[in-house]
C-alpha cells in the first residue's frame, strides 16, 4: 500500500513563487538600448561642440507625435527604434558640421 500526500501540491510554492509570463521574463533579461546612432564615436570632434550644434543632426516625429533625433549621416541606417538615436548633448564626432 502506498501513503498518499496529505495536502495537494502547491505548484507555486513548488516553483519557488509566482510563475512570469514569457513577456515578462524578457523584460527581466533584457537590457535597455542605448542611443548608438553616431557617425563615428562621440568625443572624436572639435572640443566645447556638441551634436545639438551640428549641421547633421534630424528629428524626426513618430506617428504618436514624439520627436526622436538622429544623425542624418546615417540616414540609411535608421530604424524606428531607440538603437539609433542620438543624445543632442553628446559630445561631437570628428564629422562635426557647423550648422548652415
């Protein structure tokens, strides 16, 4: 004869807590894109300038309205994600433009 468990098992307390959905466990090991849009690495132009003071920076406008700015050098590159956006306080690349 065999003993059976007194209680049913708790499958959360087995698991060790509450179970995430597969959009959730994403979130938890997904690291946030940083800005990563520059012609070439930011630092490498004329000091004091900055890329809000050169003549290739863009914003561009979303369909929610938001503006997002970008270096039109690598116009051919953009996608509509953060992965190439630039930061307009960021230190200027060696293709720095003055503006027009």
């Amino acid at each position: 004869m065999t003993a059976r468990p007194a209680a049913p098992l708790d499958l959360v307390e087995l698991a060790g807590g509450p179970m995430l959905t597969p959009a959730q466990r994403r979130k938890l090991h997904r690291k946030a894109t940083k800005p990563n849009g520059y012609a070439k690495p930011p630092g490498s132009g004329p000091a004091g300038e900055t890329c809000k003071s050169c003549d290739h920076i863009r914003r561009t406008q979303s369909d929610g309205g938001n503006q997002f700015r970008k270096c039109g050098l690598l116009e051919a590159h953009w996608t509509r994600g953060p992965g190439t956006d630039i930061l307009a306080g960021a230190a200027a690349c060696s293709l720095w433009k003055p503006k027009r």
